[in-house]
C-alpha cells in the first residue's frame, strides 16, 4: 500500500509538469465556496427523486419568479431572430443593448444626469466583470480593499487571472466609538485599513464596495458613500461599486442611494458602478454583467480584454426586450418579486427566531445574516466549521462567516431564504433538527441520523 501511494503521488507530480506555473498556481486550492458547492451540485434536494439530498440556503439566487420569467420569455418578440445575432458585432455589447442599458439604469438609479451609451459595457457576469475593472486599474501585487465581511467570491473574481490582493476592512459585532449598529462601516475603518497596510508595503489602488452589502443586506447611506468617495479622492483610489442588488430592496420603506444619484462626485474618472442581471432578474444563468465608467482608458482596456467575455447575440435581445418593458417591469416583475421575497424573508426570520436565532434587520438581499453563536461552544473557527458540516450531514447547506465571507470571527450564517417554498420549509426543519441535537449533545456528537427533518422523506 505504502508503495501504491508513492507512486500515486509521483503519477500526480508528473501531471503537475504537463501545466504552466500559471496553471499550477490557479489549480492549487480550491476555494470554501467551490467546494461546498460542489457537493451539493452533486447531492441536490428533490422532493421526489433526491429527498435525502442537500437543501441550498447557500447559493445566492432567487428562484422565486420562474413562472413569471417563463411567461415573459414565451413571448413573441423574444423568439425574434435577427442575423446581427448570428455574427461577429460589438464586442462589448451592441449599440442597441447598450443604449437599453443606458436608459434603464438612469431610471432605476435615480441618476444626476442620463447615463451615455458610450461609457457602458456589458461581459458574461458581474464576477468576469470585477476582474476586467481589476485588471484594468492595477498590476499583479497590487490590492483593493473590501470591507470583511464580504462576498467570498471576490477573491476569485480580482485575484485569480488578475493577481490583484483584497485588503480587508474588518467590521467587527461589537461597536466601537461612532457605531450605532453591529458591523457598521465607517470611513475611519477604511483609513485604518488603508494606513497599515501602506505601512506595510502594500499598494492600494482602490476600493470595492458591494451596496445593497452582501452578506449583510445594509444598505449604504448618501452622507458614507460620499465619505468614501471624498477619502478615496484625496488618495487618487478608483472605487468599485457594486450595485447587483439595487432592485432586490424588498422592504418598501427603504431608501437606496446609487451612487450615480450623487450631484459633484469628487473623482468621475476613477468612479466605476458595476451591475448585473443575476440577482435583481433572478437569471444568474443568462450571464450578464454592467459596467458604467466614464474613464476612457479603463474603457480601453475592458474593450481589449472582453473579447474573451462577450455574451450571445440572442442573449443580447432577450435582455434588451426585458428592460425596455417598463410596464410589465412596474406592474408584473417587481411588485410580484418583492411581495414573495417579503413573504419568505419572513418565513425564515420567523422560524429563526424561535430558534433563537438573531437575524440581523436587513431590507435588502436575497438572504439573511444569522447569529449561531448560541449553538457554538467554544465560540472557535474550527467549530464554526463543524456546524456547518452537522448542518451539511443533516442535508441543508448555509455558508459560515468565516470561511465564507472572511468574517474576522465566528458563529455568523448567511442563509439564502429566495428558494423554493418547499425547500424553505425542508431546510428550516433541518436546521431545527440540527439545533436540537446541539442543545443535547453538543458539537462533537454526530448526529446518528439526519434528525427528525429528514423523517417521511423530508
């Protein structure tokens, strides 16, 4: 066996030689969230065929609207076919696309002034998008900052192919002096940040910011964003907006600030909003990532790189047709989504709270921020994470802090509530399964079986 191994081992070192140090280096790890979701890509929930497979509170989509989107895509003028759509044509997006684009963020983000056609570009996703930006204002080595904790995949998104690093801004649960709120942001934050890791060396280029937050689900007000942009003005730093969540504000009263809608932005030029079709269309399979900048060279270099990244002709008109539709947007789409997201938001905030569980108060998102703390004895990284495996066990999947989002510590879920109903229903039985087994056993005691969730097929 011993020589069966080293062999092994040099048949995979031999494999190794095959690939470039490029290659080596973007293969070496895969990260928390690739491999989780890995594992339940191959062991999915289905009442019928599947009913011991994994429930996803993970992944950050909204399958609530499918019925609404299938009736919208039956329509005739989204079977049209037109030969531009079979051919070679703007790389970047056509003009038709663009000018759509155009029109429907200048209304949906309430912008200072109409949004021009020329600084708008579109690729295959939000992600593509963040490193044609990243690669676009920074060199290998060189590093943006986010406020921690933050969407896990960004990383990828700016570090794989772009090799730029994430400097993290930690937001912490207990507030400090000026906070009104548990992980709250603050420019002090952010030049704290800025001014240790400069000390250290580091070459700060910018900031990404995500507004509406994921996974928080804040939203940023007018008075921060221009701090920021004023802070990283008098640093010449580009700032990354990311507003893929803009038009998933399910809570009526609240009050969303682009910053597109800001009058005198201190720096334009090194002022990017990035968007997409993903979360607000509920259509993360139809690819689609935005990018409104008015720098012509950062402009210049997305039209060199995106030849890499365009997105189908028919893919194109789809989308087109979608946000031209204004009246069913107003009347259909939007009005419908936000009543089922409120409704499900509420189903799991509920359940939750008898668990327990506090829920941070969020208006936005397509989840929900969770204190398991209670249920984490230690309060450790290293138990944090074998909840989240007695939570994978039992057959429901929710992404921890830590390893999720670079949470500078532990016992937070992020838990995306935008499933289907049955599946919400399912995966909160299980999560009270798992709960209840904590309160008796404890963390180290495996369950013997799924718990009493998974019961009758569920």
């Amino acid at each position: 066996q011993g020589q069966s191994w080293r062999l092994k081992r040099a048949e995979m070192a031999a494999r190794r030689d095959f690939i470039s140090e490029r290659a080596k280096r973007l293969t070496s790890g895969e990260g928390f969230l690739s491999k989780a979701g890995s594992r339940v890509l191959k062991n999915r929930y289905d009442s019928s065929s599947n009913p011991q497979g994994i429930v996803d509170f993970g992944v950050s989509e909204n399958k609530l609207m499918f019925d609404v989107c299938e009736k919208k895509m039956a329509e005739a003028q989204m079977q049209k076919l037109a030969p531009h759509m079979l051919y070679y044509d703007e790389m970047a997006g056509n003009s038709r696309f663009r000018e759509a684009l155009a029109e429907f963020l200048t209304h949906r983000l309430n912008a200072v002034k109409p949004l021009d056609p020329k600084y708008v570009r579109v690729c295959n996703g939000t992600g593509p998008m963040m490193e044609l930006v990243a690669t676009s204002i920074g060199d290998p080595g060189d590093c943006l900052m986010m406020p921690m904790p933050c969407y896990g995949g960004v990383f990828w998104d700016v570090g794989g192919r772009a090799e730029i690093e994430v400097v993290p801004v930690h937001l912490s649960s207990k507030m400090s002096e000026g906070d009104t709120e548990p992980f709250q942001l603050s420019v002090k934050k952010i030049e704290d940040a800025y001014n240790k890791a400069t000390a250290n060396g580091k070459k700060i280029v910018g900031i990404l910011l995500i507004n509406p937050h994921n996974p928080l689900g804040d939203i940023y007000s007018a008075e921060l964003i221009m701090d920021i942009l004023n802070f990283c003005h008098s640093h010449s730093l580009h700032v990354i907006m990311d507003e893929i969540y803009m038009l998933s504000i399910f809570k009526p009263e609240a009050k969303f600030t682009s910053v597109l809608s800001l009058p005198n932005i201190p720096d334009p030029q090194r002022t990017h909003l990035v968007w997409g079709f993903a979360k607000d269309f509920c259509m993360s399979g139809m690819r689609c990532g935005v990018l409104y900048s008015e720098n012509a060279e950062v402009n210049r270099a997305v039209d060199a790189l995106v030849y890499f990244n365009m997105i189908p002709g028919p893919i194109q008109h789809v989308l087109t047709e979608i946000i031209l539709d204004k009246e069913w947007l107003d009347n259909v789409f939007i009005p419908t989504k936000y009543s089922r997201m409120r409704e499900a938001h509420s189903y799991m905030c509920d359940k939750l709270t008898a668990l327990d569980i506090p829920v941070r108060k969020s208006p936005s998102g397509l989840y929900v921020w969770a204190d398991f703390r209670k249920y984490i004895k230690p309060l450790t990284p290293e138990n944090e994470l074998a909840l989240f495996e007695k939570f994978m066990d039992a057959g429901v999947y929710l992404t921890p802090g830590i390893e999720a989002f670079n949470c500078g510590e532990p016992g937070f879920f992020r838990l995306v509530f935008t499933v289907y109903r049955e599946h919400l229903e399912v995966g909160m039985e299980r999560i009270a399964a798992v709960l209840k087994d904590c309160a008796k056993h404890g963390l180290a005691k495996p369950q013997a079986d799924k718990g009493e969730a998974t019961a009758n097929g569920k």
